[in-house]
C-alpha cells in the first residue's frame, strides 16, 4: 500500500471541510483522488 502524500491529505481535508462527508464512495472521485472509499474514510 502506497503511503498519502500530503497533497492527497490537503485534497481529502479541503473537499470534506467545504462538502462535508455525505457518501463515502463518491469522496474520491469528487475530491479528485485516486484512492478508494475506504481509504479515504479511514
């Protein structure tokens, strides 16, 4: 498993802060990440 870099942490953090949560399987794609939901929820 690839470790976040602190440019995906910034993304999640500021998609989340403005979106809030709502479906985590949506988060990143929307986000603009490619990661998986239960990356991103965890």
């Amino acid at each position: 498993m690839v470790s976040w870099s602190p440019a995906e942490d910034w993304k999640l953090i500021d998609y989340i802060l403005n979106h809030g949560v709502g479906c985590w399987r949506f988060v990143p794609t929307y986000a603009g990440l490619q990661r998986n939901e239960k990356s991103c929820r965890l």
